[in-house]
C-alpha cells in the first residue's frame, strides 16, 4: 500500500495534481501530435 500513498498537496488544485501524474514527454508527444499547443487564439 506504500505505493500508492502520496501527499497531500492542498496547495495545488486537483487538475494540477493529476496533470504531475502523467509525464511531461507523454503530453508533448501528444500536444505535437494533435497539434494542439496553440499561444494565441
């Protein structure tokens, strides 16, 4: 069970702390890949 206890972070909100599960070469393969990662609207 030592595996899967984690911290509590109230600091952060919860979409941010789900977002830190996932790694960061995961969502920029995917952001280029669908094209995704727009700076301006």
């Amino acid at each position: 069970m030592g595996l899967f206890r984690r911290n509590k972070n109230n600091h952060k909100p919860v979409i941010r702390q789900i977002i830190d599960l996932v790694p960061r070469w995961l969502i920029h393969t995917c952001a280029r890949q669908f094209n995704s990662d727009k700076d301006g609207f």
